[in-house]
C-alpha cells in the first residue's frame, strides 16, 4: 500500500522518521527557509503533535498541560504532512521508500531520520514490573501509580527512582512533588557523575538530602522485588541491603534507536554504527548512503550520541540548510547543562574535568550554603575552558557564552559565592553564542533589539517576549533568559529607550507594581497572585518573590497555606544549613544585650546537643551542629527560655548592632542599647527584597559601626543623626545621612517610612544601597518622601509598618505549637527518628566542628591544589 502525498511533478519530496523535538526542529527550519518546492511528510508513532521532552516532569506533576513545540497552526502548511500512529520499520535505500508497521510505503528524495532514543532497562529480575521516563504515557503512568498507591495504602509512597543522573533526578523530584517519599539508587559513587566532578556531586547528593531525598549511592540493583500480586516491595541491592519501595523507575540513560540502519539477518549491513550505537554521520549530518540523514539522539558523531537539546537543534537547521543549497557544518556537541531540582541549581559546560592538558581549576566550596563552585582555565588563567556550579549557577548564564575566549577578569571574581559580590560585567563579542539550545549569537539579538528583520517595517524590539519569539532565543530549556534579558535592557538604554520593569516572563508587573496589586486587592496565595496578574505556572523568580510580599504584607506563618514551596531552600527549615548537612541555631539577642541566665540556658542547649558555639558578627551566639530533627527539641528549649528566632535564615532584619552607648561609656550621649533593642524588636520578622541590618552608635567614635548599615544611627548631644543605605560585603557602601538631630519619636518614624518604601519600591534581591542608587534623585528622592512626604504617603507607610509589629508572631513558637508543622523536620521521612549517621565530628579548641572528608576516610570536596574557603558563620555583611 503506497501512503505518500501526491506532489507536482518538481516538487521534492522529504520524509521525516520520528516526530520529538529534532524532528519538529527540522520541520520549523525547513518552514522558516520556505516550503516551496517542497512536500515534506513526518511518521511519528505517537499520537500526539511533537512535544517538549525537556518538560517532561511538568506533564507528570501537572494535569492538563501542553507541551506541545511552537504553533500548531503551522501543520496546516499545504506542504506539510504529519501522520501520527505511523511507525518506519524500514529503509529501502535502493528504491528510495520507507515501510511502516501500519503496511505503508512512502517515496523520498530525502530521508531525514529522527528516530530519537529509547529509555534503557534494567537487565535485572523484577525489571517488568518498573516504569521508564521517557514519553507523555510513560509520565501519566507514573503519575497514576503514585496516586492509586496513595490511596490503596494510606500513607506516603515510597518511590525509588533507579539513576542519579539528569533524568534520574527529574524524575525523583517529580515524584517529590506528588507527594511520594524521592528514594534515588545511584551506580555511580556520586550524582551526575557524567557532568560534575566528585566535588560537585558530594554537595548536590548532601543538598538534596537536606531536602528529603534518601540516596543510595555506589552500589548497583540487582533484583526487583514484589509480592504474590506482583505489588513492588523493594529493591534489593548487591550488597544485600533491601530499599524498601512501592513503585521503581528506572533512568539509568538511553540507547539510540538505529534499529532502521541495522541490516536484517543475511543482508547486507550497508550503514556504519557506532560502538555503543547511533547511525555514524559527517559534519553535515549525512549518513553513508546519499540523500539519507540523522539527526539527535540517534546520530552518532565523533563516535557520540549526546541526547541534548542544542546539539539536536543544530542538526536539524544544518539539514534544513544542506537541502537549501547551504554549506553549514556541525560543529561538535554543546555539553553544556543547567537544571534546577527541587530548588538547588545545577550548571555544567565545556570542559569541566579540566581533562585539557595544563589546565587549572579554580573551585571554592561553600556547602554551609549548599554552594560549589568551579572554573576550568588554560594554564595561564585566561581562557575559560569550563565550569560547575552546584547550589548557586548564576555565574553560569555569563561564563557560558565566554567558552573558549578570554575572561574579563580574574577567574576568582566570577566564583561569586566566594564573597567578592556580582561577577565582573561582560560584554558580549557579537559571535558569542548566549542560546546554545537555538544557536543563537549575541550579535543577532543585537541586531533584532534595533531592527527586527521579521517585524513589519524592521521596527526595533523592546519586550522580553517579543525578542524570544523573534529569535528563538530562551525559548527551550530557558537558562539563558537572564543573560537575554541583561541584553535587552543594556541596547534599550544605549539608544535611550525605557527598560521594562517586568519580574519575569510571567508577570509584566514589576516586583513594585505588583507589590502594589496584592496589597490592593487583598491577595493571599500565590494560585490567586498568578490568575489574576500572571501566566503559567511561575519560575524560580517570581515565586520567591511573591512569598517574600505576602510575608511583607501579611505577616502570616510563610510555610502554610502553600508558601513553604515558593520559599527559599534556608526558609523551608527556618535555619541555615551548613556544610555538612547540620544547621545553625541563632536565637535573638536583641541588640547585642544578653543577662547571664540566658547565656547560661544557651550553654546548656550547646551542652546538651553537643553545639559548637560562636560569637557572630551580628553580636549573636550562633550554634552550629544541630541535626534537622534536633532543631524542634532545641528551639522548645530555647522558647521555654524566653528566646525567639534570630531569623538569619530570612531575607528580613538579622540585627541591630549597639555599642554599650551612655549607660556605662564615658563618651555615650545617648543610650544606643535601648535604642538598639527597641529598633529591633520593632522590626523583628519584617521580610524584605533582601536582609536588613541595623546599627546604633552612642556617640561620634561610632563603635557599632552603624554607617555600614542599611540603617545607622548615630548619637548627637541634641538626638540622633540617621543614616540610610550602607552595607558591607564585596562591594561596601557607606551609609548616607538622611536627617539630623532627632528625637526618638522622629528617628523611628523616619525609620518606619523608610523601611516600608524601600519594601514596596525595590527590585528583587536589591540591597538599600543599590536601591538608593537607582532611585530618580537618589538621596534627595528619599529625603523628599521620607522626610517632606513628598508622595502623600507617609501615613500608609507608618500605617503599615504598625500591622507588621501589631501581627507579628515567632516562626519557631509558631512551629512548635502544631505537629504538623513539626513534621517537616526529619531527616529520614519513612524513619522520624532515625539518625543521619553521615553527619560526624571531630574536636578541636575545646569545641567539635565538622569532620573531614579524609577524616572519615573520604576525599576532600575540592581539586587537590586548590584552596577551599568556607564562611563560619551566616551572619555575613
């Protein structure tokens, strides 16, 4: 039975094998090219139009979401044919058809292969009755099973995900999401050990661990097992241990599907393969036998199958332009990746084993903040080869499209989480490639921001949107987005034009506007905030975002009602972790004044819980050590004692630092500690686009350093001078004066306004400094709303700074009151109280810290001749 389109007689005629991304790609390029003179034909075996593989954990997570490529209109281009259900099972070379299962036969004059890959399985008994995660149908399963199994056993789901690989991890977190209990089992000594390093795979495997997940790494699965009814019930491992579960998914990679170029028994094999698979192609995407090419996972070229989505992409233009008389070329593959699971960031690209001869790496480790960070050079420390970021990628979207050419600065000033602040600016030669999945350089998005080509009268672009439609640019897995939008602000300023405010690409509203909506209209969930101002389903921008506002407005409990999930990974246990896993117990001591039994109940607690202690920075007592599921315990005791959270975990007020002012100074004018207690529990819990820190200063010598404060207070002989926007840090900036010789009742009314205006008008993660900056008249701006209430607003902000102290409320009191609450904080879910037997110490100076990886018998999370720095405490600047 012939199936193929009847075509004028000069029009060519192009088959695709395979309808996933590669296959959609080829079919767009073609379509961008023109259609004319063309017929082009796809058999997908599936029953859907091409969809977004990379989103895949959205459809296991989310009902009813389409993943669908680009505009489905455009299939109803004359010239393209899609056929869904129709299966190629085999090449007739010599007369130019492909059969399928379904019996049909269709003639080319270009076959296009796209078959893509298949989810590996498991050579082990029990293997049948696992999942993969690899379709739409694969995901709906799992999502079913969990939800079936939910019910049928009345408790969390155990489900274990065999792969700690990319997928591995998608897929866990999905089942995270759906409420099942994120077991991983991991080949391979460490996570992702095909893109990070063992460094970098230690941190990722403790953070997610923080995080609920349970691994089990470097041991292999050697049996599935089930009961009389074939119900899953565990893994057992080689060696010996059984893991239970209630369902398995195995993602431990996938194989190319080249089963069209294998010969069948006694014939010839006429197209070569590679080792472990894929059909071989030139630069061009050509396989051996002409007008035959292979694009995506199952190509294989320089003896690879890489199944990533920009290598895939390129490919697919490249054919599209072959066929159009063009002479592109591929270049290799871009192994670059970046992901975000369950909050933790993740980012790898080019070299990042530093496998290049004489190479250096610079690393730094901070896992105190859950942060590792590498840079590969040439030896001269230059060139960028490479890197890993694991906790804090943002380095990543600027470094990326630098591959290959020389750094802008020094290699340490890009490890940001080092603590030398943002990374040096750079400015983007027009070739760099900032969107690698599309190919895209930074010169075309130039060139696009002051004359689109493709927009009527080559009118210039200034919306986010626009540009990524336009060029494709951050419109597939979407890490480039930052580093896009950096772009788009910095040509509209070069030609004058007013930069858009919009949060992020679901919400136009800037973080001030939409401040301003939630507060009008009285919004109290992020699912209410998204309908009424947003689009779909928010990013890791806006729903910190929103948390941090409701928290602003509402003082409510920020892990109810849904906002534990928007929070920020250290606000999900209300304390900082550290870098071993442990966290930090900082009670408040309010301005730094603290009575011999409260520092007799703190020594105690250190005692009790085997607590290394510190003085910080913040004139606090932190206690480091403390396991997840001591934190309760700890905090009773505390509580019980009449101390509350310190909140160094939050982006609100942290301290107020005082000296000991006239009480017992002979140069005090003023009493600066009851001045300092009374600013900080006044404005103790108050959340904000970042932390707050204060100071108070009982005279000119200025003790309590409080012009390196957001907000400082300095003593005078006739009141208080205040100062406003200063901090420490990377890149210090002194406090400017706001007003002079005020009484109490003035300089905390002051306070109060200033507070409230720089909550409701910064930009997200923007410091007081930073803000006051790049305010319209600066200083003076603040002053006339401050201080001359210029705005008409000064009765709103007292009005509601006055809510936040009338409803303010302990987190940690709060959480000790409800079970439910508490029943975050366990380190094993299916095991309360089972301890992480991981975590050890060692002493030293009297106290413990944290052992060695080489004391455990491990090896150092670093490179051998590399430095790690770590910060001892989380106070900061």
């Amino acid at each position: 039975m012939t199936g193929h389109t009847s075509t004028p007689e000069n029009q060519r005629r192009i088959v695709v094998a395979g309808g996933g991304p590669a296959a959609h790609r080829f079919v767009d390029a073609m379509h961008t090219r023109g259609l004319e003179g063309w017929q082009v034909t796809v058999l997908t075996e599936e029953a859907h139009l091409p969809y977004d593989r990379v989103a895949l954990s959205k459809a296991l997570t989310e009902t009813n979401v389409d993943l669908t490529l680009g505009e489905a209109s455009m299939w109803d281009h004359d010239a393209l044919d899609l056929k869904t259900g129709e299966r190629v099972v085999k090449i007739n070379s010599d007369a130019k058809t492909v059969e399928t299962a379904a019996g049909n036969s269709y003639e080319y004059d270009a076959l296009v292969v796209a078959t893509g890959s298949d989810a590996a399985r498991l050579p082990i008994p029990g293997a049948e009755h696992t999942h993969v995660y690899r379709t739409l149908e694969d995901v709906w399963a799992i999502n079913q099973a969990i939800a079936d199994l939910t019910e049928k056993l009345g408790r969390k789901v155990n489900a274990v995900t065999i792969g700690g690989g990319l997928l591995g991890l998608e897929s866990a977190a999905g089942t995270e999401q759906l409420g099942a209990t994120p077991i991983v089992i991991n080949g391979a000594p460490w996570l992702m050990n095909t893109q990070l390093d063992e460094g970098a795979g230690q941190a990722l495997g403790r953070l997610i661990e923080a995080k609920g997940f349970e691994v089990h790494g470097g041991v292999f699965p050697s049996e599935v097992q089930t009961d009389d009814e074939g119900q899953v019930t565990g893994v057992l491992m080689a060696d010996g241990r059984i893991i239970p579960a209630d369902i398995v998914i195995v993602a431990i990679g996938v194989r190319p599907r080249d089963e069209l170029f294998r010969a069948a028994e006694g014939e010839e094999q006429l197209f070569s393969l590679g080792p472990r698979g894929g059909v071989v192609i030139n630069d061009y995407c050509a396989t051996e036998i002409p007008d035959i090419f292979a694009i995506g996972e199952v190509a294989n070229f320089g003896g690879m199958c890489l199944g990533l989505v920009a290598p895939a992409n390129t490919m697919a233009e490249i054919v599209a332009d072959r066929l159009h008389g063009g002479e592109a070329t591929f270049p290799g593959f871009d192994t670059a990746t970046k992901l975000k699971l369950s909050g933790v960031d993740v980012a790898s690209f080019g070299d990042a084993f530093a496998k290049t001869e004489h190479s250096l790496e610079i690393v730094y480790a901070d896992p105190a903040r859950g942060v590792y960070q590498k840079i590969v050079t040439t030896d001269d420390a230059k060139t960028l080869l490479g890197g890993i970021f694991v906790g804090d990628a943002s380095p990543y979207m600027s470094l990326r499209p630098l591959l290959g050419r020389e750094l802008p600065g020094e290699p340490g000033a890009f490890l940001t989480a080092a603590g030398g602040g943002e990374a040096p600016e750079t400015e983007l030669p027009d070739d760099a490639i900032l969107c690698s999945c599309n190919n895209v350089a930074a010169g075309t998005i130039r060139d696009t921001i002051n004359a689109c080509g493709a927009c009527e009268g080559n009118a210039p672009v200034q919306e986010l949107g626009e540009l990524k439609s336009c060029t494709r640019a951050g419109t597939q897995c979407g890490s480039c987005v930052p580093m896009l939008k950096k772009l788009l602000e910095g040509e509209l300023k070069k030609s004058g034009v007013e930069v858009s405010k919009a949060l992020c690409e679901h919400f136009s509203l800037s973080r001030q506007e939409l401040f301003d909506a939630i507060r009008v209209l009285e919004l109290t969930s992020f699912e209410d905030i998204l309908a009424k101002y947003g689009t779909g389903a928010g990013c890791d921008i806006c729903k910190p975002t929103v948390a941090s506002i409701l928290a602003s407005q509402h003082s409510a409990y920020v892990l109810d009602a849904g906002r534990g999930t928007l929070q920020d990974t250290n606000d999900r246990a209300l304390a900082n972790m550290q870098k071993d896993g442990t966290y930090s117990v900082v009670p408040r001591i309010a301005g730094g004044e603290i009575t011999p039994q409260g520092l007799g109940v703190i020594a105690r607690v250190a005692e009790k819980y085997g607590l290394y202690t510190k003085i910080t920075g913040g004139q606090r007592i932190d206690m480091f050590g403390a396991r997840l599921e001591q934190l309760p315990d700890i905090w009773k005791e505390l509580v019980e004692a009449g101390f509350e959270s310190g909140q160094a975990y939050g982006k609100s007020l942290r301290t107020v630092k005082s000296c000991v002012g006239s009480t017992w100074c002979r140069y005090g004018v003023q009493d600066s500690v009851a001045m300092a207690i009374n600013l900080e529990l006044r404005y103790r819990g108050l959340r904000s686009p970042h932390k707050l820190k204060m100071g108070v200063s009982g005279c000119a010598r200025e003790c309590a350093e409080a012009r390196g404060k957001d907000v400082g207070v300095i003593a005078t002989a006739d009141g208080w001078n205040l100062y406003v926007g200063g901090n420490g840090g990377a890149t210090p900036a002194h406090a400017q004066l706001l007003a002079k010789d005020l009484d109490d009742e003035t300089l905390i009314k002051y306070i109060d306004r200033y507070l409230m205006y720089y909550i409701r008008t910064a930009d997200r993660l923007q410091r007081t400094a930073r803000w006051q900056e790049e305010l319209d008249g600066g200083l003076k701006h603040v002053e006339d709303v401050v201080v001359n209430d210029s705005l008409g607003i000064a009765s709103d902000l007292e009005a509601a700074m006055a809510k936040h102290i009338d409803t303010y409320q302990d987190e940690w009191a709060e959480t000790l009151k409800d079970p439910e609450r508490l029943r975050r904080f366990r380190s094993f879910v299916n095991a309360p109280d089972q301890k992480d037997e991981s975590i050890t110490f060692v002493p030293e100076r009297g106290q413990i810290r944290p052992a060695t990886n080489e004391e455990k018998g491990g090896v150092l999370i670093a490179s051998a001749s590399i430095p790690v720095r770590g910060i001892s405490t989380a106070e900061g600047n």
